[in-house]
C-alpha cells in the first residue's frame, strides 16, 4: 500500500519521526477526513475488511470508513497481541 497516498488523503503534513505527538496528529488529521460511512451496508454491499479493500475505499476511492467497537475484552487482546514476541 502507498503511505504517501494515505498521508496525501488525509492531508497530513507534519513530521514522520515516531513519537506521541506524531501518532496524535496522524490520528486527528484521518479523524478529520475519513469519517464514518454506512452507504455500502444499505445498498446491501459485501463489506471486505482485507488490508487492500479497506485502502482502496478509503484512500483510492475517497469513500468513508467504518466504526470499530471496542470492549475491554478487545483492547486486552490487542495489547496482548502487540507485546508478544
């Protein structure tokens, strides 16, 4: 996939150091421009959630993005995962 077609998209302009501030300005720059979109679940679409489907709706095609629900439950299992080797 084509980070800068991403960056592009959501019109980020700052640093690409990894840091906080980084990370919070990412985060509010896609907050801005990819909001939430339901269109595809009432036309009665297929919704692929692949890397590649989600890339393509949200940066190629210019379309919005889904919400994602999180439970403790889920948030344990993410960090789990991102803390084991």
């Amino acid at each position: 996939m084509d980070i800068n077609a991403y960056l592009d998209r959501i019109a980020y302009r700052g640093e690409h150091t990894p840091s906080l501030e980084t990370l919070t300005r990412l985060h509010q720059a896609h907050l801005r421009a990819i909001t939430y979109e339901n269109l595809d679940i009432h036309l009665g679409r297929y919704l692929a959630l692949d890397e590649r489907a989600m890339f393509d709706k949200m940066v190629t095609g210019r379309r919005g993005g889904w919400r994602r629900r999180w439970t403790p439950r889920a948030c344990r299992r993410s960090t789990q995962s991102a803390s084991s080797p």
